[in-house]
C-alpha cells in the first residue's frame, strides 16, 4: 500500500516538472517570435542585397516562386542589390517575383509581380503553425493537469482505505 502511495507521490511530483518545463519552454518560443522576425528580415536583406547572383540563387528564389512574395519587404527591395546593379539588362526584379510567366517581356509591368514581403508571408506562414502546435501544447497540458488530478484523487482514495 505504501508503495503504491510513494509511485503516486512521484508520478505527480515528476508531471508538476514536466508541466513546468512545458510552460518555460513555451514562454520562451513566444518571446523569440519577434526575435525571428526581425533575424529573417535582416538577413534576407542582406542575401537579397549582396548574395543573389553571385552565388546560388535557388533558395531565394524557392521561397519567392512557392509563397508568392517578392523581395524582403516588397519588390523595391531588389532596386539597390548587386544583382540589379551589374546586370544591365535586369528589369528589376528576378523572374521568381513575377506572378506571370514572364512578367517583363512587354516592359516593367508592377501588376505581374508579387507586391508582398517574403518576411510577411513567411512569419504568416511560422505564426500559423505555431499557433497549431500551441494549441495540441494546451491540449497535452489539459491532459497533464487532468491526469494530476486523479493522482491526487487516488491518493486521497489510498489514504481513506488504510484508515479503515
């Protein structure tokens, strides 16, 4: 009987750290989201403005062609980078900002390129999932609290059997 009492005492002593664990782990993911956003900013930034075209393009490219967004902050970001800078022939932005095939075969034409930021669309993007995984998080600790109940239950249970 004491044994059971002892697992009990533990089981609920152990679910209380988790739980705390959970809370500080999710204080800190909530105070970092800012963090991320102005980090994703400056770098894009920085790869947009210095790195595009000298080096691989595919990642900023991947992510303009598959969230629909053009530059960091919008297109006229690309004004000022290398890559319009050394190349002549540039229309000003690349050909993943255009939401058209070619979206400066006539001319410049601004209707045919994405007009948003990647660092908007990809925070939506971060901001979306994170409120999906905190909200199966408040589930999990629903369940965690619950279940620290009945172990209370049980031993308050436990110690009304032995007096009998």
């Amino acid at each position: 009987m004491t044994e059971n009492l002892c697992c009990l005492y533990l089981y609920f002593v152990l679910l209380g750290v988790v739980i705390l664990i959970e809370v500080a782990v999710a204080s800190v993911g909530l105070s970092i989201l800012s963090v991320v956003e102005k980090e994703m900013n400056k770098s894009m930034k920085y790869t947009i403005k210095n790195v595009y075209g000298k080096k691989t393009d595919i990642g900023i490219d991947y992510i303009q062609k598959k969230f629909e967004c053009c530059g960091s902050v919008g297109p006229e970001d690309w004004r000022t980078s290398w890559w319009v800078l050394s190349n002549k022939t540039s229309t000003g932005v690349p050909l993943s900002c255009c939401n058209e095939e070619a979206c400066w075969e006539d001319g410049y034409d601004s209707s045919k390129i994405y007009q948003r930021g990647c660092v908007e669309v990809l925070y939506g993007y971060i901001h979306d999932y994170f409120t999906a995984v905190a909200g199966v998080c408040f589930g999990v600790l629903a369940i965690e609290i619950f279940a620290m109940v009945i172990s209370c239950v049980l031993v308050f249970e436990l110690k009304e059997t032995k007096k009998l």
